[in-house]
C-alpha cells in the first residue's frame, strides 16, 4: 500500500467521510474513492475483506497503520 493510500485509509478509518478526506488531502472525492476500493481489493486478494469502515478500521489497526484502541 503507498504512503497517500495509507493516509487516506487512515482518515477515512477514524471516521472521516470521503470529502473530509478529500478536503485534508488535497485529492478529488474521486480519487478519495478510487484509493478505497483499491484498499478494499487487497485486502480481499489476502482473504481478509473489509466491506465497512469498521472493517477497515480494523484491518488499519491489524497492520499497525492505526494504533489499537486504549482500554481505560
């Protein structure tokens, strides 16, 4: 995965929207879009799917791309 789609796996799993992340960006909606599905499509080539965001939420902390949540 590169550095812009980790950034944007990154917002987008925290719970930013597709325009709020476009907006931090500086990309298109579209190419917001377009990194997500690519995510999606390698995480699925490595039988780990990731439908929702909850998902990729997961899958971010999994791969260390977010850190896990702290329990208080």
């Amino acid at each position: 995965m590169s550095e812009r789609q980790r950034e944007v796996l990154e917002l987008f799993a925290c719970g930013e929207s597709a325009k709020r992340v476009a907006n931090r960006t500086g990309l298109s909606v579209t190419t917001v879009n377009d990194y997500l599905l690519r995510i999606r499509a390698k995480y699925a080539q490595h039988g780990r799917e990731a439908h929702t965001k909850v998902d990729l939420y997961k899958r971010a902390v999994e791969d260390g791309v977010l850190p896990p949540p702290s329990r208080s």
